[in-house]
C-alpha cells in the first residue's frame, strides 16, 4: 500500500514532551504521540471504495491482511507516528476544560490529487485525553457513525468522511443509557477521515491557559494549510478567518436544516474549524416535523441541542471562539461585526432555503409569512418531514383541492386529522397555488429543482437500528444496502422505495430509535 505520507501537523506544531501514555493535563502542546490498542481478532467488516479512491489506496489493497490492520490500528505504515490531539470544549454550555482526544488517534496524512487528508481511527484505545474512559468504540456507534459521514457527503452537507468500519474482536463494556445497567458489547473502530480534525476547542484551551504563545502558532498553522487565500498571518488575517470560520458554520447548519438533520450534541469541540459535520454521537433525523426535537437522552430536559435551536447554538459557538481569537486581534468591534453578520444572513438564508424546498425562485416580500404558515401546518398533527416536502413536488399548478391528497401519507394518523386541520391545509394549498403563479417554470421543472433539495432518502434512526440488530448476529448485508441507498438520496430509486417510509410504531420508542445517548 503506497501512499503520499505527510507529516505537516506533527511537524509544524508543538508536540506533548512526555511520551507515556496516562491521563494528564498537556501543557503548550498540540498533540501527544500514543500508539493504537493491538485488538484481539480485527475483521473487516465495511469499506467505503470511493473513500479509498480518494486517499489514492488502490482497490486490491483493500482485500490486503495490511490494510485491515492498518484501519484497526494494528500495524502502522513505516514512517508514521500516530497522535492524539489536544483541545477543551464547552459542553452544554459549561466550559469543560482539556478534552481532548479520548478515543481517537490520527494515525497518518496522505496527500492525494493535490489533497491532504488525515486518516483517524475512533475507538482505537486510550490517549492521555481519554479521562476515566477506555478509549474503545462499540459497533452500534460505529456503525452510526460510518453510515451517516457517508450518507451527510452525498446529500451535499459539508462532512468528515469514512474509510472503513471493522470489529476490534474485544469486548467492551458500556452502559449504553446511563442507567447502571452495564453490558458487553462488540467491540468496533471507525476510521475517520477529514482534512483536518481541529475543532473550535483546539483554540479555546490555549485561551482559557492564557497560552497565547501556542494559540497564535496553531492560528497562523490553520490559515497556511486551510484559508492560504487569505494570505500571511496578520490581525487583518485573524478577522478575516473568523469571518471564514463564521460563514462555513451557518452553511453547515443551513444544511443540517434542510433535511431535518439533528446533531444532538454541539458542543464547541464537537465543532469543526472548517465548516464540517463532525463526531456522529446521539445524532436523528426528525421523523414528525418539530422544532423541539433533540436526539440526544441526556439533552431531554433542557433540549438546548433541539432542531430548531441549532442554528442559535451555532452563533453561541462562534461567541466562544471570537473569545478564543480575542488575543490575537485585541479588538472586540471587527469580531462582533461578523457575529452580527451571521444572524443577518441566518434569516436571509434560512428564507432562501426554505423557498427552494417549496419550488419558488421570484421575489416576493410576503414568502416569509407562506412559508411561516407552513410551518404552521407542518405541527398540527405529526407529520414526516422528508416525506411531505419530497411529495410536495408532485403538486401541480391550479390544482389546489388536490394538494391534501399529495401529501396525506406524509402524516403519522391520518385519521386524526379533523376537518380543522384539514381545512387549513386546503386554505395553504390555496396560496401556495396563487404563489406559484408568479413563478415562469413548469411543473416539471419545479419538481426536479425541489427534488433535488429535498432527499428522498435519510438515515432515519430505525434504519440505522435495524442495521446495527443485524450486525449483532454477525449480518452485514443491511449495512451494505443502507450504504447504496443513501449514495443517491435525491434518486428515485424504486428498488429501495421500502425505505421512503415512515418510521415505524415499533421504533416509536425503542432504544436506538427514538432517542441516543453518547454512550459509545
């Protein structure tokens, strides 16, 4: 297996002096060197060949005892020097302290077709970062994680990506809701792959140490490998990537909005510096549109996390990083100028999305409140969010009294829908069709510009669950199909349409399904 090896961050920024692998607080370094946990039976169990492609590993490696080691951190390739790195984070809106990476190791950089990625394995063993934890990953997280990176690129929502999914051999122990109730389970490790992991807590750690020394390397270090457009560091420069930093943010999150994406746990080093979607945790689709929805168990009660509140969260993130950046710049005016910029153009945006979603391209000042009357409707009774907007596209101008019957079986009861809610349906129905008069395409043409926003494919939960059930007998072939499938989300596809389907009345409230815990 030949590849393009780099070395940039381990040779650019400062590395932990002490090269013992135990649970320390890490001073004035980036990173610490640790070596994968040797497992017990490494097995392949999932391959992404497009991934591969990419990172330039030829498709017969593959199949190689090498690279199955490799991705299980079993061998090393020669040269190589695997890290952990270090960062702090807010979680949940508490300043947390070191972090770090406590069950994840970059195990190498590769460049390929003049781009550098970093190849990381989650669920590889324990770092200095890990605190009480072991540092392992077990199947079911994982193979969330492998299939929803995956599935996030190919809706074209900006994401980490990944490499493989294989089991470890090892058991692992986890008590998989928080609720004492202890179990092994199999063990697994993802390889991750990104061009770079850093995240908003790679810059607040330094900060909150006041290290301003090692913030301004790890700045200058970012912008030479990953905004090089905006030129040689200056404070100019600083303003000017948080501004970067800023917009990448929103349009991950305006993404995340138009498919009804919930992270679930967007905490600042669970934040990508480069706009990606970044740590697959106790993440969900909505299954009935709500704005209150939080994947997230132990986000339950406050459901500061919740779908509608992502995009406020996002802005509460870029808060603590401006304070991160504040030493370098030591101006408050430029950063809160951007951070003002960034809820102008949520709202603009947030408009402009959601009248792609419904098919309208003219101007029209009144939009907002169409699309607020929508929203209106979508909560009246529980109604499925990808299927109604993906069923919207069939509607045709000037047939109004048909637009219920379009959308019907996107509600959960439909027999609970009263006459009420049906006839504000209709009044909708009639606006929207008087809307559509100003617009110059045809029905045919709205439809493919609408489904091509709006998936017909998502991972919803019950998908992932079903995968993960099967996978615990040791069948793979779901993973695999589910694989396919979210390739081509915006697709037809007829011979997957078993999975454009409502979320089941067994999955309404079965672990896994309905609601995530961060137990991995």
């Amino acid at each position: 297996m030949k590849l393009n090896l780099k070395h940039t961050f381990t040779k650019e920024l400062p590395a932990d002096s002490v090269l013992e692998n135990y649970r320390r607080q890490v001073k004035e370094a980036c990173y610490s060197y640790v070596t994968p946990k040797q497992t017990k039976a490494p097995e392949l169990i999932h391959v992404s060949n497009e991934m591969a492609q990419t990172l330039g590993i030829k498709e017969a490696d593959l199949s190689t005892k090498l690279f199955t080691n490799v991705v299980t951190g079993n061998e090393l390739l020669p040269g190589t020097k695997p890290y952990a790195m270090c960062y702090g984070g807010h979680q949940f809106g508490h300043w947390a302290g070191q972090l770090g990476d406590g069950r994840a190791i970059n195990v190498f950089e590769v460049e390929h077709d003049n781009k550098q990625w970093t190849v990381q394995l989650k669920g590889a063993g324990e770092t200095p970062y890990s605190r009480n934890a072991d540092g392992l990953a077990v199947l079911r997280s994982s193979i969330r994680e492998y299939l929803c990176s995956e599935a996030m690129f190919h809706l074209g929502i900006p994401t980490t990506r990944a490499l493989s999914l294989a089991l470890s051999g090892d058991e692992v122990l986890r008590d998989m809701l928080y609720d004492g109730n202890q179990a092994y389970e199999k063990g697994a490790i993802v390889s991750r792959v990104s061009p770079s992991f850093l995240r908003f807590g790679s810059y607040e750690i330094f900060a909150a140490r006041q290290d301003h020394k090692t913030l301004k390397t790890l700045v200058d270090y970012t912008i030479k490998h990953h905004f090089s457009y905006l030129g040689l560091p200056s404070k100019e420069t600083y303003i000017q990537f948080f501004a970067e930093v800023s917009q990448r943010s929103l349009e991950m999150i305006l993404h995340w909005q138009r498919v009804g994406f919930v992270h679930g746990v967007m905490n600042t080093d669970n934040m990508s510096i480069l706009g990606l979607t970044i740590d697959y945790g106790p993440y969900g689709w909505l299954e009935g549109f709500d704005f209150n929805w939080t994947p997230n168990t132990t986000d339950s009660q406050h459901k500061r996390y919740r779908y509608g509140n992502q995009p406020n969260i996002g802005l509460w993130n870029l808060y603590q990083l401006a304070n991160a950046l504040y030493p370098l710049i030591e101006e408050t005016q430029p950063l809160e100028d951007i951070l003002e910029t960034y809820k102008t153009d949520f709202e603009s945006k947030s408009l402009q999305m959601m009248k792609c979603k419904i098919g309208l391209e003219a101007v029209d000042d009144k939009d907002h409140l169409l699309i607020q009357a929508l929203e209106d409707n979508l909560l009246l009774t529980e109604t499925d969010m990808t299927i109604f907007f993906r069923n919207l596209s069939n509607f045709k101008k000037g047939d109004s009294k048909k637009g219920l019957e379009i959308i019907k079986d996107a509600f959960y009861t439909p027999n609970e829908v009263s006459d009420m809610i049906a006839q504000q349906w209709r009044d909708w129905f009639e606006r929207y069709d008087l809307r559509l008069e100003k617009e110059s395409l045809s029905d045919e043409e709205r439809q493919l510009k609408m489904n091509a926003v709006n998936p017909k494919y998502v991972l919803r939960n019950y998908m992932a669950q079903l995968a993960i059930d099967d996978a615990n007998k040791g069948d793979y072939k779901l993973i695999d199909e589910l694989f396919h499938v979210l390739k081509k989300p915006y697709e037809e596809q007829p011979k997957y349409n078993k999975w454009f389907a409502k979320r089941p009345d067994w999955a309404r409230h079965k672990v896994g399904c309905s609601m995530l815990s961060c137990s991995s």
